[in-house]
C-alpha cells in the first residue's frame, strides 16, 4: 500500500488579513445598529421632505385629491414664482414710459462723460448696463388685468416672523444669561430658583397659552387687576395690533429661558475657578470679571444658544395660533400658522408645500451659518 502524502498545514492569515476581517466584521455590525434608525429616518424624514418637494411642484388641492388622485396638475416652478414674483406679468414699452426715458436719459448722459474723459469707460459701461437692464427692461413688467405681483401676504408674514425673531431671541440670550450668572451657586436658595425657572420649559405649549391668556384678560387677569389696583385702566393685549406681537414675545420668553438658562450654566461650570479667584486678588469687581471673563469663555455657548433659539422660534406656531389666532388684521400671523392655514384650512397643499420649502432653505441657512461660526472658534 502506498502511504498518503502528509498534508501541508494551512498558513496562518497575516496580520493584515486579521484585521481586514475584524473590520468587515466591525462595519457589519455597526450597519446592523444603525439599520432600525435609518429605516425610521427614511421612512418618517427623508421620504416626506422630498415628497413635500414633489408635492410643491403640483398644483394639489388637498381634498380633490384626496376624492380623485389624479385630480393634481403639475405646474413646476409656478407656485414659487407666485410666492416670490408674481403671475401673470407681461412686458409694456409705455409702462411707467416716462420714468424709463429719464433713466435711459441718465445712462446715455454716462456714456457722455466718458467720450469725454471725465468717466473711465468701464465704469460707463457697467452704469449703461445696469441702467438698460433696470430702466429699458425690468420697470417694463407689470401685472396685466388678471395678474398681480408676489404674495403680498406671505411677505408681511415673513415680516412678522422676522419681527417676532429679533424681539424674542435676544431678550431669552439675555435674560438666561443673566439668571445662570446670579443663580451659579452652589446653595439650597439658588438650587430652587433654578428648578423654578426651568418649570417653564416641561410645560407643554397649550399650558403655557392657557396661562398667558389669564394673564393678558382685560377683565379677570392678574395683571389688569394690579393696573386696576394702581387707578389705570387695563390693557387690551391681545386685541391690539400694537401689543399683540408683544404679548406674544413675553409669553415664548417666559417660555423659553429655562433652556438657554440650563446652556448657561453648563458653560459656566466649565470656566476654571482659578480664573475668577486671580481676577478677585488683583482687585477686579463684579462688572469687570463679568466683562473680561465669563462672557470670553462663554461666546461659544453664546452662539449656540442664539443659533437654536434662532432655529427654535422661527417655527413659532402654537403660542400664535391658540393666543391670537393670528390676529388682529394678520399682525401675529407666523410663517408656520400660514403654511398650516394653507394647507388645512384652504386646501392648497402644493402652495403650502412650497411655504414650507421656503422655511426649510431659511433654517439650512441658520445651521449653515451655527456650522461656520463653529469651525472659525
């Protein structure tokens, strides 16, 4: 009998071998993790932004195509350019005819004084440009008889989100900041006030309104009886244009300082004690360590929290829609309470969808913007 060949023993994998696999393996089960969020990521985020996108594009009304499905119509870009420029504008050569002769008048007169030396002919050039662009060809456009420019509404709500932004926005970074600065202390007093201020924030946005709206009552709420008390009349807050928006400020700031106060005073306690104990040897008051320290070491945290509040209150709704419900005459009328208006209430899903695209490119920016203030620190 022949004897078998003895079999040669397998060679051991290299290290790189090794480690190839143990990453194959690594990845594996970190997609296997991360799988049941992405899933819910996709199905409940990324699938309805891009069909909002698509929804936009159509002229849809949402209870049509709720009975008929193909009741929709694709329209493309219209209801952008309705939101932002108009529909149905034509081109006049006598449209605002005088008004355009002037100009081009101006423009002829600048190719003049560049013939004749006292203007460089680029400078010229780029005036008569300008000037045949605006005055022979875009003061031209206007509406015909069944056409109107941009949604003149949307753009007054902008105003008004925009308005309620700016007074909002710094008066929580102020407000916060200033309470996590006096309530920094480690004491049963300071502990309590911090818990009493951060109450706010767990309410839920219907408490919060409820709330404010015995507060503003011109007949049983607290603060007309203190006027009354004092021998003043009291104030109708939600009913006048001019207090209304106010009204609606005092309440979202109420709301929201428990948060940036929290931002605050985790910012805080990472600023060395050192510091302020050195600061106190050399003789520094309160303003001044106030000035040259904690506010340097928290411009990090400044931002942020500006940012998010930025973020935050460009979505105001609830506070608008249960207070005022976006009156008087439209004045605390919010980008969101119309895109819901829109959609719900009159049924222009696609225009809506639109609104909402538009308030998505406005947020992009802001993080855009958090993002580059954080790289530059």
């Amino acid at each position: 009998m022949e004897t078998p060949a003895p079999t040669r023993p397998r060679p051991a994998p290299s290290a790189g071998t090794r480690r190839r696999a143990y990453g194959l393996r690594d990845n594996l089960e970190g997609y296997a993790f991360a799988a049941p969020f992405l899933a819910a990521y996709g199905v409940f985020l990324i699938y309805p932004f891009f069909k909002g996108i698509w929804i936009s594009l159509h002229s849809w009304n949402l209870l049509a195509v709720a009975i008929n499905p193909a009741a929709k119509h694709f329209v493309g870009l219209r209801n952008y350019v309705h939101m932002i420029w108009g529909e149905h504008l034509v081109w006049s050569p006598d449209h605002l005819f005088w008004a355009r002769l002037l100009g081009l008048a101006a423009v002829a007169a600048a190719i003049a004084f560049a013939a004749s030396g006292r203007l460089r002919w680029g400078t010229a050039l780029l005036l008569a440009g300008v000037g045949v662009a605006v005055f022979g060809v875009a003061l031209g456009i206007h509406p015909a008889s069944d056409g109107r420019w941009y949604d003149r509404r949307f753009w007054h709500i902008v105003w008004n989100t925009l308005l309620f932004v700016l007074l909002t926005v710094p008066t929580v970074t102020v407000v916060a900041l200033g309470l996590a600065v006096a309530l920094n202390r480690q004491s049963r007093h300071a502990a309590a006030l911090r818990t009493a201020f951060f109450l706010s924030q767990v309410l839920s946005v219907t408490v919060v309104t409820l709330i404010w709206q015995l507060m503003f009552s011109p007949k049983q709420g607290i603060i007309a009886n203190v006027l009354r008390s004092l021998g003043m009349q009291p104030i109708e807050w939600i009913t006048n244009p001019h207090l209304a928006m106010p009204a609606i400020v005092i309440t979202t700031v109420w709301w929201s300082i428990g948060f940036a106060m929290i931002i605050y005073l985790a910012g805080l306690q990472e600023i060395p004690g050192e510091l302020y104990e050195a600061a106190r040897i050399d003789g520094a008051g309160g303003w001044s360590i106030l000035r040259n320290i904690t506010l340097p070491a928290l411009s990090r945290t400044t931002t942020l929290v500006v940012v998010l509040q930025i973020i935050l209150q460009f979505q105001v709704f609830g506070q608008s829609h249960l207070i005022t419900r976006g009156g008087p005459n439209d004045s605390t009328q919010v980008l969101v309470r119309y895109i819901y208006q829109t959609a719900f209430q009159n049924s222009r899903l696609g225009y809506a969808s639109t609104l909402a695209v538009f308030l998505f490119i406005f947020m992009l920016g802001f993080s855009l913007l958090q993002a580059r203030l954080q790289g530059n620190d």
